[in-house]
C-alpha cells in the first residue's frame, strides 16, 4: 500500500513541535499583554489547523476511517481555525500599527462579525455541505460557496497588509520602515503556499510557510528588542546609554546636552484600577506624546524602564522649562475629550532634567541629576495631590 500523505503528516507534526518551542519563549518581554496573547491565539489556531490537516491527511491514505459526519466535523474544524489564524494576524499588526488608539467595543464588535459568521457557517456546512462537503469517496470537496471562506481570510490579511505599507510611505524612522515593511512582506508567502498547494496536494506547503512566518516573526521582534522597547516601540535603556556615551563627549556650552526623567504619577494604580492591558495602552498613549516631542524638538526619546522615560535634547536653542512645559501642553492635548470615554483618568507627568554644558563620559551621573530632580518634583506633587 501506497501512503502518499504520510509524509505530509509527519511534517505537520513537527510543525507543531517546533511552534511550541516558541510558544514556551514567548511572554510579556516582546510587547503588551494583548500583543502576545494574539500571537499565543495565531499559535493555538495554526495547531488546530495542523491537527485536523493530519487527521485528513492519514484519512486520505485509508490509515484512519471516520464516519462521514466526523470527517466533515474534522475538516469544518481545520478550515474554521485557519479563518481564526488570519483573525488574530489581523489583530496583533492593527495593534502593532495603531498602538495609541482606544480600541472602542463597537469597533470591535465590527471587526468579529465576519469570522463570527465564516465561523456559523462552517459548523452549519458540516451538516448542510454549504461550504464544502465529504464526497461518495470520503474525500473533502469545496463547495461554490466556499469562495465566501477565501473572501474572509483575504478580509483579515489585506487591512493591515495595506496598512503597513501606507505605514512605511508615511513614517521617516528607518527601524519602523522594517518593521512595517516585514509585516506587509510576511502576507506573500502565504499567498503563495496557497496557491501552490492545489498544484501539489501532497506537500503541506501551506503549513510550513505559516511556520516560516511565525518563526520570521518572533526573530524579528527579538532582533527589534536589543535596541527598541517591545510595548512603546521607543529606544529602550542600552540605546539611551549608547547614545548618551557618543554625545556627552561633545557637550559644550555652545551645544549642551539636556536629559529629561519623565515619571507617569500614580501608573500603578491605573494597572490596579483597570488592568494591565489598560495599563500597557497608557503607556503606548505616554510614548506616542513622547514621539511627538521628539518631532518638535529634534530629541532623543526612549523608555528607562516602567512607566519611566527620558527625552534628550542635543545643541537644542529652547530653554529646558519651555521644553517641559510644551510637553505638559503635548500630553494634555492627545488626550482632551477622551476622559469621558472608556478611559476614565488623565496621564499626568512628573520631569527632571540635567543640563551638561562641557564634555563628560559619565552619563550615569547625569541621569542620577536628572532623576534627583524629578524624585523632588514627584513628592511635590504627591504632597499637592493628596
């Protein structure tokens, strides 16, 4: 006996051994809370897929037998979870895109209802053969309705494919060029596979450019992390220090060197109040005000650590407290009109500053002045604020 799908199935089942060495690699370090678990739910979805296709594959070599209704279930199944993989893809790069904007329920709410009704119809197909069906050899058929299940995953893929590249057009920073570029490239490859795999049914090239693209992904964002803040997208500590070491040395009087502490006052409590992905979106609101004065002030701008940031200001012509006022004015701005909505609060910031008007090589004694200072200035305003 001939098993020409054997092989397909063993290369799935590694597929799913290989992802989950990713999956057991993955927390909170390479973005928010809500980033991961969409790419933990692509994950869960691409093993659904997997298991089912194994399933189909050992039935299309005679190895297994299932009734008919659960060869339909079982295909209704695998169909269903690719739908949801191109779902939640759909969700983490719209977050990766758009990571400042509140997320509305009605928004929501639009966005679920074509994998809500792709997903009805798949359970009703299992009964109905609308979408698909088990012919008189036992072997899966698409129905010509099925067009309708292509139309969904196409949905879920081109908005942020399209997205991204207006993305690339729009932004001057090189680092999010690649990264916006990477998740608009990351679609062909699965555009391909499905193509190709109705020329060669017997290779499951679908499911190993799914994996080529998860494992490109999760590289990509470890790489995007030795220099760049997983959540905020902004330079993360080790690039500060970089920087600050290749700058200070050339401080003078004539082209001082300013760095800013930035404190979020009271940010516990907002992880407290509304939950840490309410917390991780208050942070990736800050950071967007953050780039918005480094574009006004043509500063450097990264996240310490925390709800904690620094803003550098490099031969910079404006007075440190104009430029921390103009960022008091930049934060009360993005959020005017939204404490009304579904957030209740207003981000307030405490600042320090240290000035370096002639060359040094410590830039931990500056940022230690810096932060003296906005240590005095955040219990001021808790003694205010109380």
């Amino acid at each position: 006996m001939t098993f020409s799908y054997l092989s397909y199935a063993v290369t799935e089942l590694f597929c799913i051994i290989y992802t989950a060495t990713i999956l057991f690699r993955m927390n909170n370090s390479i973005g928010s809370e809500y980033e991961v678990r969409e790419l933990r739910y692509m994950i869960f979805s691409y093993w659904a897929m997997l298991v089912t296709d194994i399933i189909w594959a050992l039935t299309e070599d005679h190895i297994l037998h299932p009734s008919s209704l659960v060869n339909a279930s079982v295909n209704g199944i695998c169909v269903a979870a690719v739908s949801f993989g191109c779902y939640f893809w759909h969700c983490f790069v719209e977050e990766r895109l758009h990571p400042s904007e509140a997320k509305g329920r009605f928004r929501e709410f639009l966005v679920r209802i074509p994998i809500t009704a792709i997903v009805v119809l798949d359970i009703i197909s299992v009964f109905t053969g609308w979408l698909f069906y088990i012919d008189a050899d036992g072997r899966f058929r698409n129905a010509d309705l099925f067009t309708i299940q292509s139309v969904v995953n196409y949905f879920y893929l081109l908005i942020p494919t399209i997205g991204s590249v207006l993305r690339v057009i729009r932004t001057k920073s090189k680092l999010q060029k690649t990264e916006f570029g990477t998740y608009a490239a990351y679609m062909v490859a699965p555009l391909i596979a499905g193509l190709c795999e109705d020329v060669i049914p017997t290779v499951p090239i679908l499911a190993l450019n799914i994996f080529m693209v998860l494992h490109l992904l999760f590289i990509t964002i470890q790489d995007m992390q030795i220099f760049q803040d997983a959540l905020t997208g902004l330079n993360n500590r080790r690039r500060l220090n970089q920087f600050l070491e290749e700058r200070l040395p050339k401080a003078s009087a004539e082209s001082p060197v300013c760095l800013f502490m930035l404190d979020i006052n009271r940010f516990k409590s907002i992880n407290d109040v509304f939950g840490h992905v309410e917390g991780d979106s208050a942070l990736k609101t800050f950071s967007g005000v953050m780039k918005k004065a480094a574009g006004r002030y043509n500063a450097f701008i990264a996240r310490y650590g925390g709800d904690e940031f620094c803003l550098v200001t490099s031969g910079s012509t404006d007075r440190p407290e104009d430029i921390e006022r103009g960022f008091r004015e930049l934060l009360q701005n993005e959020q005017a009109g939204k404490s009304d909505g579904p957030r209740q609060y207003l981000l307030t910031v405490s600042m320090g500053y240290a000035v370096s008007d002639r060359p040094e090589n410590n830039a931990d004694a500056v940022i230690s002045r810096a932060d003296r200072m906005l240590y005095e200035n955040k219990r001021k305003w808790h003694t205010e604020n109380t």
